[in-house]
C-alpha cells in the first residue's frame, strides 16, 4: 500500500508540474556603452517587440542570456512595471 501512495503522488506530482507553463523570461546582455546597465530583462519569449525595448532602454544588444542574480550587476528592464509604480497604481485605484 505504501508503494502504491508513493507512486500515486510521483504520477500527481507529474501531472501538476507538466501542466504549469514554462516562464520564458531572460534577458540580453548589453555591450559595453550602454546606458542601460549590463543586462536588459524582458518578459516572455526573444522577440522582435523586447528587443525594440531593450533599444529603447538604451541597450545595445550584444546576445541573449539567462538573467544574472549577482548583486554587482546591473540590470535594466525592457518597459516592465516597477513593484513601486504598480503600488502606486493601486492606490489611485487605476
């Protein structure tokens, strides 16, 4: 019986994570002279439409990368809310 729980809830466990999308977020390594800082985030798949955002944000794009977690880094996002401006928007009531 304990074998059979054990292999119920690996099967569950399965399913639930096979059917959670996959976040695609990441981002482009800015070269150097850049304004925007050394990476550029970006929501969701590389995309003509991020790249022309990562430009806007004054990045010149050098290649893709998976986001960094180093605190020495310097990240810029691709018109993405700040927690701070979302906050704000909460409070108008927007």
């Amino acid at each position: 019986m304990r074998k059979f729980l054990l292999v119920l809830a690996a099967v569950l466990g399965a399913a639930l994570f096979a059917a959670t999308p996959a976040r695609a977020d990441g981002c482009y390594i800015c070269t150097q002279g850049s304004d925007c800082g050394q990476y550029c985030r970006y929501r969701g798949s590389d995309t003509q439409e991020n790249r022309k955002k990562c430009q806007a944000a004054k990045c010149k794009i050098g290649g893709t990368a998976s986001c960094p977690t180093a605190a020495n880094i310097r990240i810029c996002s691709a018109g993405l809310p700040s927690p701070l401006d979302e906050l704000r928007q909460l409070a108008r009531g927007d």
